[in-house]
C-alpha cells in the first residue's frame, strides 16, 4: 500500500524568505505521481504542482518548486519568496488509481 | 472555465436524519472523486465514479452512497446521521480515462457538515 507522510505538524517563515515542507511516500509501484495542495482557513483545496516519478527535471511552478529525490523517496516542496497569503495547510499526495493518498499535512505560517 | 462547484456550502442536520450533497466537476471532466476531511482523520477517500459507475470505493460504511448523472454530476448521499459524520466534505474532479495517474484533481470548497 501507499503511503505519505509529512513530519512537520507546523513551520513559520519570515515574509520574503523560502521555506521547504517535507514529503516523504512510500510505494511499490515504479510509476506514480505525486502532488502537493495547498489549503487555506476557508477550506478549498487548491492544487499547486504535481511530479512524475519518470520527469527528468524538478517541477517549478511560479513560486513552488519541487525538490525531487527519487532514491531517497522524498518530494519536498519549496516556496521561495514567502508572502503572507501563503500562511495555509499543506498537503503532499500521491495518486493510487481514482484516488489520492493524502499526507497528514503541514500547517505554514508566514510572519511579516 | 468554471472549477468544481458543490452545493450546500454548509448544512446542519441532527443524528438520524439523512443528507444529499450536489457536486459538478469541471467542463470536461468525467471523473469524480468524494473526500471526508476531519482534524482526527485527516482526509480519506469516500468513492469515484467515471462515466456514471463507482469505480473504487474507501472503506466507509454502507449508509454513505453516491452517484453520478450523465452529465457527470455526481451527489453524495449519507444516511442515518451520526455524531461523527460532522465533517468538511469534499468533491474533486479529473479528467480520467488514460493516464489517469498523472492528472491532478481539482477541488472545490467543499460542504460543512455539522451534526447536532
């Protein structure tokens, strides 16, 4: 079976400053997804950035970025430039069929 | 282009009654996804359905049902309401079909459920 976890419950970061939230799964299969969500107090899920186990490259997206380490099984994401719109829930996911296998998040706050 | 939008925002029921929540997925989107989300739990996997068929299902008791219209609206349905069904409800969307694996669902805001 699949499985995620993200071992930081909570993380604060300066405004202006990067940040890494951890993402470590756990599977067998050799081809797989993973993906990471962003949530704010209000409840949606928003989607941010999403690698393949067989991308050559890091996933960037604007601001996000993916620290890819497929021997080491980790998926971290690294927000560069903090601003305070990015104090929210953050969860890393991987894709199993219909289904995503959600870590236990990681809560960010953003000082200014 | 319109994101996944699920009706009610909130509602609030009492134990033993039964619950209907509406969702419709992005233009073009055929998959759909019903996720459960508490402060204990964390988020589980309710059910999918792909062109109207329940295509994996969570392990969630049997008063917790769902469809899918050939539009590919889909609606959640739970029955005899517990305490612990109180919950965020969430409705996600994909394209599905091939290379399903590498689609991101989209969410929409989700359904507040209170039981009282």
């Amino acid at each position: 079976a699949q499985k995620i976890t993200q071992t930081q419950p909570g993380m604060f970061v300066q405004e202006k400053e990067a940040v890494t939230l951890d993402c470590t799964y756990d599977t067998s299969d050799p081809s797989y997804g993973l993906f990471w969500y962003k949530q704010p107090s209000s409840g949606e899920m928003i989607f941010l950035i999403y690698q393949g186990s067989y991308d050559q490259q890091n996933a960037t997206e604007g601001r996000y970025s993916l620290n890819f380490q497929k021997a080491r099984k980790s998926a971290n994401l690294v927000i560069s430039a903090s601003q305070l719109g990015d104090s929210a829930m953050y969860f890393c996911a991987m894709r199993e069929g219909g289904k995503l296998i959600f870590g236990q998040g990681t809560e960010l706050s953003v000082k200014p | 282009k319109a994101g996944v939008t699920q009706t009610p925002r909130y509602l609030i029921k009492t134990r033993g009654q039964q619950v209907t929540l509406s969702c419709s997925p992005i233009s073009g989107h055929r998959s759909v996804s019903w996720y459960q989300q508490t402060p204990g739990q964390g988020l589980q996997f309710l059910f999918e359905y792909f062109s109207e068929t329940q295509r994996n299902k969570g392990n969630f008791p049997g008063r917790f049902s769902g469809r899918q219209f050939s539009n590919s609206r889909s609606e959640m349905n739970v029955s005899t309401l517990e305490l612990g069904d109180s919950a965020l409800y969430l409705c996600a969307s994909s394209l599905g079909g091939a290379g399903a694996s590498n689609q991101p669902q989209h969410f929409g805001d989700g359904t507040r459920l209170s039981i009282l």
